[in-house]
C-alpha cells in the first residue's frame, strides 16, 4: 500500500555499505531522506548517487541524513561506488541498504507485496516503480513523497528546497510561495487571524487579496 505524507516512515533493519542499522535508531532526531534505485550499474541511478554525495554537506547543515537503496546486494553496492566515483567524481559517502530481499521496497509500497525470487533474476525494468523519495521527519513522519521514471534523473536541489521549507514551516506558521527560496517573503497561514498576526507582525503585511498575506521570511 502506497505511503500518503503524514503517514509513520515504517522502521525496518537492513544491512547496508555501513553495517546493518534499524531505520529509526539510525535517524534518532535528525530528518532523513531515503531515495531508492531499481538496480546497480544503472546510468541514471550512477549520476544521482554521484552528485548527492557531493552535495552531502548541505544535508548535513540542515540535521538531515542521506540514505539510499538499491535492489541489489551489499556486495554489489561496494562495487558500484567504484563507479560512481569515476563517473561523477564522488563515491557514495552515505549509508546504501541492500535490498535484494524487496523487504524494504515493499514495506514502502515501491514493490507489489508478491514479488518473491532471485534480484539478481530481476532487469530494472521489473523494479522500475523502484525510483522514490521520502523526506522524513524527526517525528518520524513522511513529509514529502517523489517518484521518478527511469529515464529521468532527479533534481537534489529541489529536495534542499523542500527541506527548506518543511524545517522553516515546521517553527512558524507560515507557508512557502511558488519558486520560494531561502529569504524570499513567505505567505502567514489561515489557521493564523489578522489580529493574531498583528501581534507577530505588527509592521504589517502585503495582502494582494485578503486571503493571501505577505510578509519577511521569520529568522
């Protein structure tokens, strides 16, 4: 069954390129992103895994950890990172669960719960639906949900963004305009009143209409 967001990330244990972890022991109170491949030795797949390793320090100012998946075995992983590596400069400087028991891609709706067999056996093709993103909290709820066709590489600038915007919204009741960036004005919510908000901000707000509200980005 297909996670929604706001939905408990389920926990599992998996052996990974660092040693087996049990998922929620491993975020503790950081917010994570788990991001899932259909096979090793991928075109695609090689240049994500690559380029977020070269971004990893971005994650890292924000409390996020970085994880990744791959139907494939551990042994195979190590393999790959050699790869990668060549290809975009950066070994994969994060944990990667061997997942070539599908157990993990079906607790998390990415596999049918009837796939049984060899991984190996399997092309990419069979675990194409394989290709998601999961941003999730330190409450351990899923706050954000992609899913990417094969033949589309994914944009780790975007999920920054998003991050961005879920920890800002997350301490103060604002939400993020269209294209929003970090100290760009925000938008007050409606759970908040106008006289509420002339209490957090009493210098006021643009109000285009009287159901939007612009003010500053909160510090």
């Amino acid at each position: 069954m297909a996670l929604s967001i706001g939905d408990t990330a389920p926990d599992f244990e998996a052996e990974t390129t660092e040693g087996r972890i049990s998922f929620h022991d491993w975020l503790g109170d950081s917010w994570g992103v788990l991001f899932s491949h259909p096979r090793d030795f991928t075109p695609v797949c090689s240049t994500e895994l690559g380029y977020m390793a070269s971004i990893k320090p971005e994650f890292d100012k924000r409390n996020t950890k970085i994880i990744g998946l791959s139907v494939d075995p551990v042994g195979n992983h190590e393999k790959w990172a050699q790869d990668i590596e060549a290809i975009q400069g950066t070994a994969p400087n994060y944990p990667v669960i061997g997942d070539d028991d599908f157990k993990v891609s079906k607790l998390y709706g990415m596999l049918p719960s009837d796939v049984t067999g060899d991984a190996a056996a399997r092309t990419p093709a069979d675990n194409q639906t394989v290709r998601n993103v999961f941003v999730i909290g330190p409450d351990k709820k899923i706050k954000l949900v992609l899913v990417y066709p094969m033949t589309t590489g994914r944009n780790f600038d975007e999920v920054l963004r998003v991050i961005d915007s879920l920890q800002l919204t997350a301490t103060h009741r604002v939400a993020t305009p269209v294209q929003w960036q970090q100290g760009d004005k925000v938008i007050i919510t409606a759970a908040v009143s106008d006289d509420e908000a002339k209490e957090i901000y009493p210098e006021g707000w643009e109000a285009p209409r009287p159901y939007i509200r612009f003010v500053p980005q909160p510090s």
